[in-house]
DNA sequence: CCTGATTGTAGGAATTTTCCTAGACTCGAA
DNA sequence: TTCGAGTCTAGGAAAATTCCTACAATCAGG
C-alpha cells in the first residue's frame, strides 16, 4: 500500500506540478496530498479521487491503489438474423436498422467455440418440433463454419427449399450416411440419408429462453 | 443521494435479512448499515462495500450510488455475478477479477421486462436440481426487483445459507403460504412455507445453456 | 542582499467516520 | 408468562479524516 504514496509522489515529482496544485486540482485543502503521501493520513484514496489523478497523469487507476481493470473491450456482438428475409434464395437486403442482437463475452465465447465472430449468428427457433430440447421462440446461436466434413453428431440448422429448420444430425458410423431427426418423438426421423441431400446452414452450439 | 438509503433499505426489507447481518457482510460492526440508513452517517459507502452489496443483492452498483453503466447505442450489458463470493453472509473480500457479461438489446430486453436493467444480473447454475428445465452450467437472468409482494408462481433465486438455488415457487391461492420444489423430482418438494421463511434474490426471467 | 509570493512541513483543531454500549423491543422456547 | 437471544435505536466515545495555520525554505525580481 505504500507503494501507491511513492508512486504519485513520484508522478508529481516527474511533472513538477507541486503537492499544492494537485491537491486543489482535487478540490481539496493544499495540504492534502502532501499529508497523504508523507503522514500517509487518508490511509486509502477516494475513489472520486483516485479517479480524477489517473485522468490527469495518464496512469490506469490500478497504479494508484484501484480495482484491476475488468477489461472492457472483449465483447462480441451478434446480429440476430431476420429468418423471413434470408431463408430463401432471393438477394437478401441486407438491412442495417432494426436488429437486434446479444452481445457475449470474448472470452466466455471462445470457452464455447473457436469459430471468428463473423461466422456466428443468431436465429429464432420456430414450431414445436425440437421440444422438449428447444422451444418455439428459443434463440439459437448458430456456428456457419462447422459443417461440412467436421460434421458430427449434434443440433443443426438446416435449410429446407424456403425456410430454417432446426433438427438433430447422427453420423451413421464409417459412412456418408447420416440420420436426421427431430427431438419431438411426433415428428418422424429421416434414416441413411446422404450428405449430399441436406444444405446445413450451422451448428446450434448455444440457445437462450426466455421463462 | 438520499435515494440511495431509501433504495438500500428496501432491498434488506424485502429480503428480510436486517441490518446487523448485512453490517456483518460488510465486516463492520452491527450498527454499521443502521447508521448509514437512518442517520446518513458515511454520507457516501465505501467503493468496496458498494460492490459487496450490489454483488450480494444481485443488483448494478449504480443502484446504490455508483458509476452509470455505459449504455452503448441501445445494447445493454448485465454482469455475470461471482457467486462463490456473493451468496454467504461471511465477510466477504469482493473479488475484483474481470466479471464476464452478456449484452442484451434495449428492445428486446423491454419485451421481456420492464425491469430497470439496474436490477438485472446473470448467476450460473450449479447441479441438477432443476432438470430438465435448468441444467448445471446454465446462465440465468435474474430480475432482483422482482419480488417482496410481487412474488408469483415461477422460477426464483433463493439465498439459503451460503449459497444461492433455484427453485419453482408456486404460491397457494389466496394466502401467505408457498410451495418450493425443485423440477427434478428426484428432489423434495416442501409445502406451505412462510413468505418470510424465504429469501428472494429475484425471479429467473431467461437463460441460455451451451449445447 | 532585501522583498514578496509561493511552497513544503508539521502541529493541532474541526469534522466525519466508525465503533461501542445500554435500553427498548420482538420473537420463540421453556 | 417468563426467560433468553436477538434486533433496532440512539447517545456518545474512539479513531480517522480533513482542514487550518504558523513557520521555515525556496525563488524571482529588484
């Protein structure tokens, strides 16, 4: 702790302003740095002004005795993808306004996936078909880059002729032969199915509900 | 300023847990939080006591007269809270490690509430008790101004002891008692407890689960 | 070398924070 | 009902903070 004292007296030192200056700068008496940093009087800082010194020297506040920075950049946004617009084939206008999307934690995300950020999207889910594992209204945050030979047993996105469909995939083993199933034991199950005949949009890796 | 007594207040009134145990929290002596409320002793609290209880609490610090969140164009952030270090009454040392968020849209989140995102936070959940609705590892969004009379049938946060559960309470009709139970029904369910028996950290109202 | 302005220093006063304690009260168990 | 353990409350003590002030040192301009 005494550290933090050597420090900002130090940083005073080095831009010759004075304990007086930097102690009205806080608004304070113009004793009040000097007592800080020499009888170590206000055992902590304020944090009002903790703040304003590490704005003026140009430090990071954890120099003079503050939290650790909880790294404020890492987010990731993810639009949420308008489903009657892009399901079909048709040009899609890409349009900017109106969508909303999740943010997630860099980290948190790549504890998830390894997948860029720009290959990631969100789709809603509709109908019952998936029930009990996913719900009409669910949101799905789907993987684009994970299909194709890395396809494994897992929750897809398909696309059926216009629209998106959530179903499950089962790799038969050894082969190109794949099952395609809906968790709703109403629906009914597609078996030895070639890879070839389903376009899979993404895999499903995450999905929030709403309660 | 006052405001934020008032605002303190409610929420150990609500949560029944009075102020000599939330002074407790704080490591301070038992007529610390009284002081504070009724007096306007500290005129502010203390930077680490203000993250103690709004970790405790499960509410933004901005509640209790810290910093504004930034809002970035319509995206709002809700932090993941440490449960290990929120939940118990003994003293606890704030970590101050990099809290992971999620970013909800403004408009989106206004759909599913109307709660002030003050009050909002994220808790993961921990074992198997509420199968097949929540499993282990889910995050769950939690309205902590969601309860004291407002309290209905739903899923809950409750603080027990020193940790926090999830739990589905069911209030029966016309009275002050509750039902507790677990969705698992490998777990008890007890009936007709007290509301006061209870404490309601605030009602599950989303959660997302990794696939 | 003087003079006046400003600064750092340290003693101590004024104020605020923090703690301690005793009394009134509530609640549950005996 | 009585007792004991716990609470809230308020008064005031103890400790920390913030401020004030006087004094010595420094420095620039005469």
């Amino acid at each position: 702790m005494e550290h933090v004292r050597e420090e900002l007296d130090r940083l005073i030192l080095k831009g010759g302003y004075g304990y007086a200056s930097i102690s009205r700068l806080l608004g304070r008496n113009p004793a009040y740095v000097q007592q800080f940093i020499k009888r170590g009087s206000p055992r902590k800082l304020d944090d009002q002004d903790r703040k304003t010194l590490a704005c003026f020297f140009g430090v990071d506040e954890q120099v003079l005795g503050g939290p650790a920075n909880p790294v404020t950049d890492g987010m990731v946004e993810i639009p949420v993808l308008d489903v009657e617009a892009s399901a079909g084939f048709g040009a899609v206008a890409a349009s900017e306004s109106a969508h909303t999307r999740f943010g997630f934690d860099e980290r948190w995300l790549r504890h998830l996936t390894s997948a860029k950020s720009a290959s990631l999207s969100i789709v809603g889910v509709k109908g019952d078909s998936m029930e009990p594992t996913l719900s009409d209204g669910d949101e799905v945050l789907v993987d684009a880059s994970d299909h194709g030979s890395r396809l494994r047993d897992g929750i897809y996105v398909l696309r059926s002729d216009d629209a998106l469909v959530v179903k499950r995939i089962a790799i038969k083993p050894g082969g190109r032969q794949i099952t395609i199933a809906s968790d709703n034991p109403a629906y009914p199950t597609w078996h030895d199915m070639d890879r070839s005949e389903v376009h899979v949009v993404g895999r499903v890796i995450w999905f929030g509900r709403a309660l």
